[in-house]
C-alpha cells in the first residue's frame, strides 16, 4: 500500500491541494505528482547520514509533492559522515540540515550562525542498551559498571552524561570504552555491560539479530533536545516566508508517515538504494521505532528544555563559551 491521498488529507488536516498523490491499488489510476513550477525558491535539505528510512519523513514530503505544492524546489543530499556535521550548511552549499539541537548548540557556542527552527524527535533518541538479563535497571546501577560509547562526543555521550547526571554520577564513577560505532558486536561479545545507541538504530537491530536488550532512557526532564530542521541565521532574516513553507510541508511529511508506516517504506525504497526482502523488514522495524519519537509532530520547540541543556552542555565543559539558547532555537517558523 502506498501514501494515499485520503491517508495524506486526514495526516495533513485537508490542507493539501487537489491534486491525487499516489496509488492505493491496481484500480486507481496513478496521477502525476506535483513538481515545482519554475522560479519556486530553491533549497537543498541536508542529511548527516547516509540513506535511511528514519528519514521517511522527508522522502514523503518531496516525493509526493508536499515542497512543490507550498511553492518550493527541494533538493535532498545526504551527506553521511564524510564531511563534518555543519560544513556544508554553513558553506551555503545546504539551507537546511537534519541534526541534533544538542550538536547544533555546540557549534553556536564556537561562533556559528545557526538556528533550530522545528523539532523533528520530541523525545531523545538515545538510551543505554543492556541484555534483557542484566541486572543494570536504573541509572544508579552504573557505578562500577563497564559501558560502550563510540566516544566522547555527539548524542551517545551526551546521552550517557545525561543519564549519569540523574543518578549523582559521572564517568569517573564507571569504566567507559569507547567502542565507535560497533555496539552490536560488543554487547552481543559481553565486551560491555551496556552500550549506548539510538532507540530506532542500534535497539532494534539487537532484538533483529536475536538478543533480547533493555533500554534505559533519559529521564523525561533530561536537558537535552534532539533532532530537528536546522537551518542559518541568514536564511531566517532572509527569507522567512521561505522558511516557513518548508516547515510547514515537512511537518505535513511526517504526519504522513504516522498516518501510513506502510506506505512510507514502500515510498522510501526510491530514495533507499537496495531496500529490498530483508533489507525491507528491517525499514519496518526501525520506521516502528522511530514512530513514537515524533511525539505529536507538531515541532513544536521547547524553549525551557532549550535553556536548560546549555546550562547543562556548559556545566559538563560541552561547550567553548556561553550560550543564550533563546537565541539558537525559535517557534517562529511553525505554521
């Protein structure tokens, strides 16, 4: 089954226009999705991973038509971690990124000109990862504790300070063995204790490969935000109606994909090279996993939890000088 146009209209609130916008069976015809008109504002959307369905969001929103509909001409580059995370869209050779408020505060507080203006994942999307059988239950039970984390940097470490914060402790109350990306391999090794990964990545594929895990999340008043639209500040002043387009569509996108997971593995598989048989499952699993993250997808920006990380971020030497969070994020943009 693919994103319908009634699945669209009942996601995006009958806003969009008449234009059908995808087959649901054999017997329906399959009209031509809008495409931009020449002269719509052109912007390239940045993705600091390679192709993957936690990006179906966005693959909905342009692929059926929901950027060419609000007027704009979108192009999507992914970038993986080929080059570094701000790079390009500071260069202008991107005008939004999809990364975390977390990384994105960090690179303000070293003189960069950039500024949050939807939150994508209402809930932080890492956690610590134990095998089903651990007797690690709480954040408390660390001390002592061996834990893998790919380093001293990005959202795994930011997460596992957060957690070790709400228990009173610090990594000098644990051992930490920086594993890089491979938490599969050194929980499934009992190389570690506990790893730290993302929800809708490394979790699911443990319980994929047959090992029963346990997630330990941040607490809900943990001060940090996660992935959002980021975009620079000189885009914001200078074309906000742009902006705001852009937010808008993109939102109707992952209402979308709330209203029709199915839909949208079937949609991503032009954007996912070699999503096919297993490959496909796996999307599933991990679109399942991300779901929830959404919260009520409305992007809505929380500006106190803002506030409060680059307190945080600040008090665990995360950042290279001080930071007024007001001045990082905004709700401005929202429709």
């Amino acid at each position: 089954m693919r994103l319908t146009r009634r699945a669209l209209l009942a996601a995006t609130g009958g806003l969009l226009g008449a234009t059908a916008l995808a087959a649901c069976g054999a017997d329906e015809a399959a009209p031509a999705r809008p495409t931009p008109t020449p002269g719509s504002p052109r912007l390239t959307l940045g993705f600091s991973y390679i192709p993957d369905i936690q990006f179906a969001p966005f693959y909905a929103a342009h692929a059926l038509g929901l950027y060419a509909e609000a007027g704009l001409d979108v192009t999507l580059r992914h970038h993986g971690g080929s080059e570094s995370l701000f790079g390009a869209l500071e260069a202008g050779e991107e005008d939004l990124l999809v990364a975390s408020g977390d990384e994105l505060l960090q690179a303000v507080s070293a003189g960069s000109q950039l500024l949050t203006v939807a939150t994508v994942y209402q809930q932080y999307p890492v956690a610590l990862i134990v095998r089903e059988e651990s007797d690690i239950a709480t954040p408390a039970d660390l001390r002592g504790r061996t834990i893998g984390a790919p380093g001293p940097y990005g959202g795994n470490w930011f997460a596992l300070l957060a957690i070790l914060d709400s228990a009173g402790l610090t990594v000098d109350d644990l051992t930490v063995e920086y594993i890089g990306f491979t938490q599969q391999a050194a929980l499934t090794t009992d190389a570690v204790e506990g790893v730290m990964g993302y929800l809708n990545n490394e979790a699911v594929r443990l319980e994929a490969s047959g090992i029963a895990v346990r997630t330990i999340t941040l607490p809900e008043d943990a001060a940090l935000a996660s992935i959002g639209l980021n975009t620079t500040t000189a885009l914001a002043e200078r074309d906000p109606e742009t902006l705001r387009a852009f937010v808008a569509a993109s939102l109707q996108g992952i209402r979308a994909v709330v209203d029709d997971p199915e839909g949208a593995v079937e949609l991503s598989g032009e954007y996912i090279p070699g999503m096919t048989g297993a490959a496909r499952d796996d999307a599933r699993a991990t679109l399942e996993a991300t779901i929830p993250l959404f919260g009520d997808a409305s992007g809505r920006v929380d500006l106190e939890r803002w506030q409060a990380m680059a307190q945080f971020m600040a008090g665990a030497g995360l950042l290279e000088g001080e930071v007024d969070a007001s001045t990082a994020a905004t709700n401005d943009f929202l429709p």
